[in-house]
C-alpha cells in the first residue's frame, strides 16, 4: 500500500514538472512562483521544490523573481528540430535513389551506445530487415552506426566505445565484431574512405552502404544508408552503390546548411 502511494506521488511530481515546462511559449518565456501555482492551481510550497529541482537540472533558469526555460530545454528543442530538419529535407532525395538501386534507404542518428532510425524507405526486395523506424541496433555491427562513430570526437568516440565495450558486443552472425580495438581499426579506416561497409555482420546474408550527414556546422549528426543483400550490393557495383550514397548524404547535408563540399 505505501508502495502504492510512493508510486502515485513520483507520478503526480512528474506530470506537474512538466505542466510548469509547458507553461512556457513563445508568446509568454517568463513565470514566477506565484503565477505558476495561480495558473496550475497547485500548492506554492510544492510549485517552490519543483521550480528548485528543474533549475538544479539546468531545465529553467532563474533571473531575479522571473524563471524561464533553461539550456538543457533548449538543447533538446535543438535535437528535434534537428532531427525533423533531416527527415524532411531528406524525403526527395531518399525516394529517388530508392527508385535507382531497388534497396532500402535509412537515416540513423546517435542515441548513447545505438544507432535509431528516423527514416525508413522501403522496397518490394524480399529480404526481412532487422530495421524500422524508431527502432535502434548496436552501432558496432551496423553501417549507420558505424560512419556515426567514425567521425565522433575523440574524446566522446572513447567514451561510447568504452560503454560499448562495457556492455559486451554481441556476436551476431559469425562477422560481427566482437573486440573494441578491431572496432577502432576500422573506425580510422573508416573516417579516412568517407563510408562505411557493413557486410554480413547484423544479419547473415544482409549488407550496408553508409555515408555522413553534416549540419551546418560540419559536425556529423546523422548517416544514410542502403541496405540489401551482400550478393548485390557487395559485389561487382559496389562502387556503384557507394558512389550514390555518398552523393545523397552530400545533398542531405548541403539541403540542411553544409556548404564545404
């Protein structure tokens, strides 16, 4: 029973930090502790310890009596729009070269140790893809995953792949990588071609082409791939194959503000 009520009263805190963070817009960007218990109707004792703990998480911050919403808000702002940024400017391009190679087309961003998919482009192929939007798999035996991490910094490069290695890396078809430094061999090679090839390491029989999209700053913050069978994609076209990815990534990235190539 007290387990019961513990549980009920995370759940009611949760939900009213997040009313206080809706409260925030564009037309309105600043509350104080009185206004927000007025306009939730909530206790100012409770409103106070909630408005603490989101300021202490770098949710809201506070100038004088007024509070607005704090960097790590508008981080994830940033993420989003980001992300919806891709998908969008992404679409036309994906769908054509779906139509040129007959195989399916993802879009795969950074999630901790994982590589998820904002964008799948299906095809009539048969083969069963271990892939759908918003579902996520290891960076280190993906296409995706692995051009992400290849042009990671240094420092954030290390730390992922010391979780990775932390969390073991499943062997799933008999050419997964299984040893951290195997993985970091690869990786510089990697970064050095521009692509990445993934080639019966996910799923037996079943290959990825991927190649870096870059936002305006340069930075990497997402891969797109084509995904098929290790028969047709790695075989004689290959560099057919690797030539079109790498030039749809271009366009990608050059639609969303990278004007280096």
């Amino acid at each position: 029973m007290v387990q019961q009520e513990n549980s009920k009263y995370i759940l009611q805190t949760v939900q009213n930090a997040a009313r206080i963070l809706t409260l925030f817009t564009l037309e309105r960007d600043e509350w104080n502790l009185s206004e927000i218990s007025k306009e939730l109707n909530l206790d100012i004792s409770h409103v106070r310890r909630l408005l603490t703990t989101l300021e202490q998480e770098n949710f809201l911050k506070k100038t004088g009596k007024k509070y607005a919403l704090g960097l790590d808000v508008l981080n994830l702002s940033g993420i989003v729009h980001s992300h919806l940024s891709i998908h969008l400017e992404a679409r036309p391009i994906l769908q054509q070269l779906v139509n040129e190679v007959g195989e399916a087309i993802h879009i795969g961003v950074l999630e901790g140790t994982r590589v998820n998919y904002l964008d799948k482009l299906e095809t009539t192929h048969p083969i069963k893809l271990a892939s759908q939007i918003g579902k996520w798999n290891p960076l280190y035996n993906t296409g995706c995953g692995k051009i992400i991490l290849s042009y990671l910094p240094e420092d954030h490069l290390e730390e992922v792949l010391q979780k990775i290695e932390k969390q073991g890396m499943i062997k799933s078809t008999s050419n997964t990588v299984t040893d951290i430094n195997e993985l970091r061999r690869q990786l510089a090679g990697i970064r050095n071609s521009g692509y990445a090839v993934s080639s019966n390491e996910l799923q037996e029989g079943v290959a990825s082409i991927a190649a870096p999209i870059h936002d305006y700053s340069g930075e990497v913050i997402a891969a797109v791939s084509i995904t098929g069978s290790c028969k047709k994609l790695c075989g004689d076209e290959i560099e057919i194959y690797i030539s079109k990815i790498v030039n749809a990534a271009k366009k990608i990235s050059k639609k969303i503000g990278f004007s280096s190539y």
